[in-house]
C-alpha cells in the first residue's frame, strides 16, 4: 500500500482522532501509556526532543510542560500538524513529514526521541530507527511506545456463546504484513511485525535496549477506567526504551 493512501486513511481519521485527544477520553493514553512514557521519557529539563508520528501535539505538549528546551513534532498527516499548530506554545514546532526519512534534520541534533504509537503505521519502521539513531547525539535515548506483536498479529478475543472473553487469540504470528483496523469507524492499516523483529532492527540501526516494559494496570486504575480491565489479562501495548552508546 503506497504512502498516499495510508496518509488518506489518517486524514480521515484526523477529525475524530483529534477530538478524542482534545477531550482527553482515550484511557489507552490517560490511564495506561503517559505514565510510563512520561517516566521513561525521565527529566527532561532543557533538552532538545524529537516526536515521531507526534499526532495532534498531545504528547509534545506534555513534554514542553515537563521542561523540554525545544521538542519538534513530527506527522505525515496535515490535519494533524494543523491542529497541534494550533495549540503551539514558544517551546514547539510542528512539521508535516515522513518519518521514515529525516534527512532535514542534522546529524547527533537532539537528546530524546519519541515514538508514541507509531512504528506500527510504518511500512519502513527499519528506516526510521535508522534515522532516530542519526539525529540522536551520543548517549540520546529512542523510546517507542507500540502495539504489542502479540495483539497486533490479531486483536481480538475468542468469545463463549454468551460473549464472555475466553481468551485472547495469537494467530498469523510469523505472517507480517498489513492488517487491518476499525478505528472510530475509520479504516486504518496498521503493519504487524514478530517481537525478534522489532529488536533485531533496533540492534541493527545501533541502540542498546535498556528496558522493555509492557504496561499493565491495577485494580485501582480498573476502578477508574473499566475499559482497561483486560489489560489485567493481556497486554496491548509495549515500550521499548533504546539509547544511542556515546563513543
Ligand atoms: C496512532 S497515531 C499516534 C499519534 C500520537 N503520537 C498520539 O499518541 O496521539 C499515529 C500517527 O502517525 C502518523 N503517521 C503515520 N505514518 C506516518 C509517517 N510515515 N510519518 C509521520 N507520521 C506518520 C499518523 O498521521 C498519526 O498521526
């Protein structure tokens, strides 16, 4: 599927998906993923962050919040970067680009790079690990919050007669290609890849990996948010959290 037609499904997306970020009613984000990126993105006081696939702005706010020096907000989708312009603050910037290929941005320019649920909408995730890895300066560190391979190789649950969830189905595991995904009534592919996948190409592009972590909840969080209470039995989500060596 060629690049224009996955970026029309994301323009298609974009009314809703923005919405939904402005309203702040995705518990995916509020109640399972900020926390930890949030702690794994660490202090990030007077640094100079990159945001891959960066959405509406939501996550790069956040980060200017938490004290960024400068944090470049990075999407393919117009709509996206036109909305996270508008809520751009003095710390910011935002530029419609692919990921997949940074070469306007310089060698070693930037402490922290972001991926926050976007790796899985590339076809070329190799391509952009490489080019995190370039931009990145010594000791910069790349954490990338993803579908996690088991879930994203089918998504969905086998069910008892009476609709209760027996088990979550793993199947076309080794099978990666395209899948795809209904999301807010909108059709979006997404590109499934094994687990060694995705750790082989970030040894390949040159990271450490310094820690995995697959998010869960507590029966505290559950209260909060209900809809999070199968991530108690399966986890949807995975962070890698990679760091360029310094020489
Ligand atoms: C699942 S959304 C995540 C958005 C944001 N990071 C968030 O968490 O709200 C994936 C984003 O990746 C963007 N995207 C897809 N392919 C891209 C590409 N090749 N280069 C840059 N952005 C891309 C989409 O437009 C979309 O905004």
């Amino acid at each position: 599927m060629n690049r224009e037609i996955l970026n029309q499904e994301w323009m298609n997306l974009a009314p809703a998906w923005i919405k939904e970020a402005r309203e702040g009613t995705n518990a995916n984000r509020t109640g399972l993923l900020d926390k930890p990126m949030l702690e794994t993105c660490g202090n990030v006081d007077g640094l100079r962050v990159v945001d891959c696939g960066c959405g509406e702005g939501r996550f790069c706010r956040l980060l200017v919040q938490g004290g960024a020096a400068y944090v470049l907000g990075l999407d393919l989708c117009t709509a996206m970067i036109e909305a996270a312009r508008d809520l751009q603050a003095e710390r910011d910037e935002y530029r419609v680009a692919d990921v997949q290929d940074l070469s306007f941005l310089g060698d070693g320019t930037f402490d922290l790079a972001v991926s926050y649920l976007n790796q899985c909408d590339l076809p070329d995730f190799d391509a952009n690990n490489r080019e995190v890895f370039r931009v990145l300066k010594p000791g910069g560190r790349f954490v990338v919050a993803n579908l996690h391979p088991m879930l994203s190789a089918v998504g969905a649950w086998h069910r008892a007669e009476d609709g209760a969830k027996l088990h979550v189905i793993v199947d076309r595991y080794f099978e990666e290609t395209e899948r795809d995904w209904r999301i807010m009534g909108v059709e979006v592919t997404n590109f499934h890849r094994s687990l060694s996948t995705y750790v082989r190409s970030f040894l390949k592009a040159g990271f450490e990996i310094t820690d995995i972590i697959e998010p869960t909840v507590t029966d505290e969080q559950v209260k909060v948010y209900p809809q999070l209470e199968d991530e108690l039995r399966v986890p949807n989500f995975i962070i890698y959290v990679l760091s360029k060596r310094r020489t």
